[in-house]
C-alpha cells in the first residue's frame, strides 16, 4: 500500500513527526508532502492520506486548513495529526471536519505534545 503524508511544518516539529510515523509503520509506504511547495503529487498513485500540521493559536495553520478544503478526498481513507507545544485547542476538530467535507474517510486522529518553541513562551 501507498500513502501520502501532507504536512506543514514552520519549525521541523511536525515534519519530524512524520518521519516518525513512517519509521514505525510496517506494510505502507509512505511519501511526503510539504503543502508549501509548488510540486503537488498526484493524488491517484495514493491509497491512504495523512495531513500533519502545528497548532496555530488553538486551531490548524489557516494555509493548511485552504489546502484540505481545496482537494477532493473520493472516500479515501485519511488520517489527521497536530503537533503542539502548550496546548491543541481545537485543532484536530478543525482538521477532522476539514477533512471530511473534501471527501476523505476520517480513519484516526491524533495530538503530539512536542518541546515548545514560540519564542515569548520559553
């Protein structure tokens, strides 16, 4: 099986993190995916979805938020994971609607505490 993991990652937290996953996942093959970037994959060659990013103020990044509610899921089965420093607010809620209004199935959910880095919060 093919996946693809679609991330933003200001700092390398949540990049980190999923190169993690893909180091403890057996039997899937995962790519990346940095939404920042212009070289967008095709979505076809991919069978399982994950979409990865930091937490913004309580909530997903806004950039990430536009780029799952700008592609079709076509009842795939996708996964949604944020990294945070003090708190997640409602970050996997936002994601997880997100995701299911572009037509992914939503599989798991999941918030990572990872070492704070907002400077004014060391």
């Amino acid at each position: 099986m093919k996946g693809l993991i679609c991330y933003f990652s200001t700092t390398g937290n949540t990049k980190l993190a999923c190169e993690h996953i893909n180091s403890k996942i057996d039997k899937i093959e995962f790519d990346y995916y940095d939404i920042t970037s212009s070289n967008e994959p095709n979505f076809s060659d991919y069978e399982l979805f994950g979409f990865a990013t930091f937490t913004d103020y309580f909530e997903p990044g806004k950039l990430m938020v536009r780029y799952m509610e700008s592609i079709k899921g076509d009842g795939k089965p996708a996964f949604v994971f944020n990294t945070y420093g003090q708190m997640s607010g409602n970050t996997l809620g936002s994601m997880a609607r997100a995701i299911k209004e572009s037509g992914f199935k939503l599989i798991e959910a999941y918030s990572l505490h990872v070492p704070e880095n907002y400077p004014p919060l060391i």
